[in-house]
C-alpha cells in the first residue's frame, strides 16, 4: 500500500532516533518516496548525511536556505507533498507542540500545514509517557484523528524497564500499511483507463491527431491505485510518467486501443474511457511517403470504431464512464450521448472555461448520470480524479 506514496518522515530528539534511519530504509524499501524534516534536537542523536543518504533527498530543518539569496523552505507545498506524515520518534516536548498549534519551526509549520494522516511514534523514558501531560496530550492527538503508534514496553535508554519504547521501524510500517489497506476503498477492483490521443497514420511519416496530453487518465490511473484498485492504463502516445502500481500499455491507433481494452473488458469491473479517441481515420495508408506535389491533394477520411459504444453494448456488471468533449450546448450533447451509447456516467470536459481541458493541469468538469448532474469547480486534474473515483465508489 505503501509504494508510490510520499512519505514525509519528522525525526525529533529523542535517543531512539538513531532507528529514524532503519524506518527511512523501510519507507523505501515499501516503494515510497521519503522526505525527512529533523528537529533541531534531532541533531544530535542523527545526522543529516545519513538522513539524506538513505531517503535519497535533502533532509529540512529551517525555513530559511540561503540567507543571501533570501531562498527558502515552503512548508505548505512540503506539506501537501506529503500523502502521509509520520513522526518518529515523537518526544514529549514534540507532542506537547503538536497539541498547542505550536508552529515556531519548520517542522512545527509544515505538520499544521499537512492535510494529509500523520502517524505519531512516542518514544521517551517510562516517567514521562505515564505523566499526565504527556498522556492527555496524547489522547488529544487521538481526538484530532491523529495515529499514535502506542510505545512498547521494555527496557530503556536510562536503564529502567517500561513503556516507552519506540516501535521497532517494520512494525511502524506495517501499522501504516494496514491503515492504508484498511482505507483501501477500491480494493481487489479491476479498473481499466483508457488515455492520451491517438495516432492515425496517413503514411509510413505522418499521423491525424489532436491535442490530448493524457494528463487526466493519468491522473484517474494514479487514484485509482491510490484506492487500492488494480489498474490497467491503456494509453495512445503522451510523454508522461506511469504512476506507480499501474500496468500500462502503450497503443497507437484506435483499432489497437480497441483491440486492448476489448480483450481486458470481461475481466474488468470499471471502464473510464478519458482518452481523445479519433471519430475518423484515413480511408488507405499509403505504404510510401506522399511525395509534395503542385497541386492540392485530399485524403478520405473512413469513421473508427466506437469504442466506448460497442463496448457498453455488451457490459454486464462493469461500469462504463466515457468523456465528452462539446463546444456547444455542451451538458444537452454530453446527456445524449450518455443515453445513446448505454454509459453509466458520462464526464462533460470544458473548453471554454479558462484553464479546462487539453495540456492544462486543471480541469473543469460536469458529471453526469441518467439521473443526477454534478458540476465541480475549476481544479486539479489530481483533484478531478478524486471525484470522478468518489463517484464510482458509490457504484461498486
Ligand atoms: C541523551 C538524551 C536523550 C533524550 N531522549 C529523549 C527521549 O527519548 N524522549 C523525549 O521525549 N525526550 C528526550 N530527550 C529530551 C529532548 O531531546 C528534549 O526535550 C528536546 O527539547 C526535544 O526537542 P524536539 O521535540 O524539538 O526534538 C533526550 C535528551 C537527551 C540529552
């Protein structure tokens, strides 16, 4: 559950920060990303070498960088980086911060700004975990759906045997992994995505095209996964990076799309077709490159194959969502075309508005379902695909 997703890893004062660099090691080895923050307490029980070595980044401690320059740290966008936050080890002074709001450090400023699970790892000698504060703030964290990984019992670094050990880091890591299992909300759902544009050869050197990117089947694909799902892309030719967890086949034309989903769409339970599928294609390939000649020339254009309607003619239990994109009376069109090819939700993609559709990194969409319209806001791709796998969460 843990591969692909960026993990950012808050190291505080404690004696058992030496194991920060077991659980870094961990993280990684699950497939995560890892991102670490050190207090400055942290400093001395760890260093930032052997943060930075293992997880592969720089290690955060300030806001400020280059005192010259002025460059500096930004906790919020280190913050919504994050797909989780974990602090380990967690000292008392950390979880007496972490209650207050505190936010006079980087680290303090960057887990206020982090909307992402946190998990908390005590770790401090017997006394101070059985002391009142320290247990009312930890049952204030819980209050605020925080994850507090309970400290085990035995001996610790003052010689005393107790509570207040920090769990070991493979135990943290298969806490968090379960959480996340238990989250998984599209688990064992075999979801195929379709994205990109096609190509449709006119010669051995040229195509008919348009100007999808695939950014938002791309962004479906990692949500999906996000959930859980196994997921298949199917993707005409874009130049993005298949998120993690994602099997991904590359296609060209509209036959071979077809010709891919087709033979996965009895096995699947989802189909979100968001790739710019082409409506024609040239009539003859020419087997020669079309040599430039005086006069005009004209080439026939024959329809493709309507995926999505051929497709849905035939479903059983899957669920089928296509794309449409109109430029006019744009919900009516979107609404039909739902109806005409048996979807089960079709997602109306805007042109007009500022910042929608091919190339941007946001988009503007309309849901629509034989009984219900739902319009989103201008947003992130990442943030459509959110709601688009809302939606079919309350379907499955
Ligand atoms: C050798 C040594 C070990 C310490 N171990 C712990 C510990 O395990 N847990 C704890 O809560 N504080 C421990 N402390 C105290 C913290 O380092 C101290 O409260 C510090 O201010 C914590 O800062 P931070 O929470 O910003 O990292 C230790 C201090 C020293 C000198």
């Amino acid at each position: 559950m843990l591969s692909g997703k960026n993990v950012l890893l808050a190291v505080t004062g404690s004696i058992a920060a030496y194991k920060s660099a077991f659980l870094v090691r961990e993280f990684i080895k699950s497939g995560a990303f890892v991102k670490v923050i050190v207090t400055e307490a942290a400093l001395q029980f760890v260093t930032t070498v052997t943060l930075s070595t293992l997880s592969k980044n720089p290690v955060y401690k300030d806001f400020i960088k280059d005192e010259n320059t002025g460059e500096w740290n930004n906790h919020v966008d280190l913050g919504s980086w994050a797909d989780l936050m974990v602090i380990a080890p967690a000292t008392a002074n950390t979880i007496s911060n972490l209650v207050s709001g505190k936010a006079d450090s980087f680290f303090l400023s960057t887990f206020l700004s982090c909307n992402a699970p946190v998990f908390v790892a005590p770790a401090m000698d017997l006394d101070m975990f059985k002391n009142k504060s320290t247990q009312s703030n930890i049952q204030l964290l819980s209050k605020r759906s925080i994850n507090v990984i309970e400290p085990n019992e035995g001996e610790l670094a003052s010689g005393l045997e107790g509570k207040g050990r920090m769990e070991e880091p493979e135990e943290i890591v298969t806490y968090i992994n379960n959480y996340f299992l238990e989250k998984a909300t599209l688990k064992n759902l075999n979801i195929l995505i379709s994205a990109g544009p096609t190509y449709e050869s006119i010669d051995p050197v040229r195509f008919i095209s348009n100007h999808s990117t695939g950014k938002m089947g791309y962004a479906l694909a990692n949500e999906a996964q996000k959930r859980g799902a196994n997921v298949q892309l199917v993707s005409g030719p874009v130049s993005l990076k298949t998120p993690e967890n994602v099997q991904r086949i590359d296609v060209k034309s509209t036959l071979e799309m077809k010709k891919e989903i087709t033979k996965r769409f009895d096995k699947i339970d989802v189909l979100i077709m968001s790739a710019a599928v082409a409506d024609y294609e040239p009539k003859n390939i020419a087997s020669n490159k079309i040599k430039k000649q005086d006069q005009e020339i004209s080439i026939q254009l024959k329809k493709t194959p309507d995926i999505l309607k051929d497709l849905a003619k035939i479903k059983k239990k899957q669920i089928v969502i296509g794309f449409a994109l109109e430029t006019e009376n744009g919900i009516e069109n979107a609404y039909k075309k739902m109806k005409r090819k048996n979807l089960d939700a079709i997602i109306l993609n805007s042109l007009t508005d500022t910042g929608a559709g091919f190339g941007h990194d946001t988009n503007k969409v309309t849901l629509i379902t034989p009984s219900e319209k739902r319009e989103f806001e201008l947003k992130t791709k990442d943030l459509v695909a959110i709601d688009i796998l809302n939606f079919v969460e309350e379907c499955v």
